[in-house]
C-alpha cells in the first residue's frame, strides 16, 4: 500500500498531486488505518518539502477517519503547529490538537493564534479559519472561552479586510473548498482592488 502511494506521489507534480495518487488517498477516508498509514500521513501532512495545499490533503484524513483518533497524534499536532507560520494551516494543526489537549493547553495555543491574526490580514488565511470547518467548527465542538475569544478576534480582523478580497471561498465540513464567486467576478474584483490601491 505504501509503496504504491509512493510511486504515485513521485508522479506528482509542484503542488498538484497525480489524479491516480489523489484517488488512493481519496479512500483512505473510509478505511480502518493503521500505524504504517499513519506514519506515512504524518510525514506527508508536515514536509516542507511540499506545497501547503498538499500537507492539507494529507492532514485532512488524519482529521476526518476517526480510526485515526485512535493514535496518540497530540505531539505530532502540537509540534506541526508551532512549526509553519502559514495560520490557515497551523488552525487545521490546532483543530487535530484539540481531540486530545485540556482546555488548559489549548489556553496559551488559542492565545498565540489570537495575536498572529491581529498582525496578519491574509484573506486566504481567514476564508479558511472563518470556514465551518475551521475556528465556528473548535467554538461548537468545545465550547472554551479561548476559542470564543479567538473566533471573536477572527471576526473583527476579518473585517479590516478590503471587502474586494472576502468571501472568495469557503471549507464546508468535510473541508472541501466551495468557491462562493464566479471567475468573472474574481476578475472583476481583481481589477477593481488593483486600481483602488495603484500608485
């Protein structure tokens, strides 16, 4: 099994993974994992060697298999989040720490993300964290003041936010993007922000 996704991953190319290796990772939502997929998933969803958008497809069956919360990932989770500073990503690596942290060691985690959105005002870091998958997804499951706060800072950031770049897209539940605006209007858009801020 590993060896075969191997030789479709080498396949691959920069960022865009072989159709034939996105199927086989595709059913590994559904089937019982086990150590050696887990390995490979964890190495796969924290190389640097690879794109964002690929770690998260990876990241993405550790989240959603539930067979994969048998496994004690709480280091794994934690050492991924304080180790990539793209925040749309490290929300995801949160989102896994969660399933085993107290409240207590989400504190300071939630506490840390809080201060990087106010620094921070990518809109593709907060389509993603805004999502209902990202931080409304942590406040509904747990329910702990830190991430209600977090929420509440993801919020009002979001909105210091030129309106021309929100709302592009959104992660459903099962964090597949769902695009919430044609091509047209993303052209549109595009044109009107960069003859807003030209100097």
């Amino acid at each position: 099994m590993i060896a075969e996704l191997e030789y479709w991953f080498s396949k691959s190319s920069e960022g865009l993974l072989h159709p034939e290796y996105k199927k086989r990772l595709d059913a590994l939502y559904d089937c019982e994992l086990n150590q050696e997929l887990i390995d490979y998933l964890c190495d796969k969803a924290t190389s640097k060697k690879h794109w964002c958008e690929v770690r998260f497809e990876h990241l993405k069956i550790l989240l959603l298999n539930k067979s994969a919360y048998d496994y004690d990932l709480k280091q794994f989770y934690f050492d991924a989040l304080n180790r990539f500073r793209r925040l749309w990503l490290k929300m995801f690596y949160i989102r896994g720490y969660a399933l085993y942290a107290t409240e207590k060691e989400l504190c300071p985690v939630m506490k840390k993300l809080q201060q990087q959105l106010e620094k921070n005002h990518d809109y593709i870091d907060y389509e993603h964290i805004l999502s209902v998958a990202g931080l409304p997804y942590l406040a509904n499951k747990y329910g702990y003041r830190c991430i209600l706060d977090t929420l509440e800072t993801a919020k009002n950031e979001y909105q210091k936010i030129d309106p021309l770049l929100r709302g592009y897209f959104t992660l459903n539940e099962n964090l597949k993007q769902i695009n919430l605006i044609s091509n047209e209007e993303v052209l549109k858009r595009s044109n009107e922000f960069f003859l807003k801020h030209k100097t």
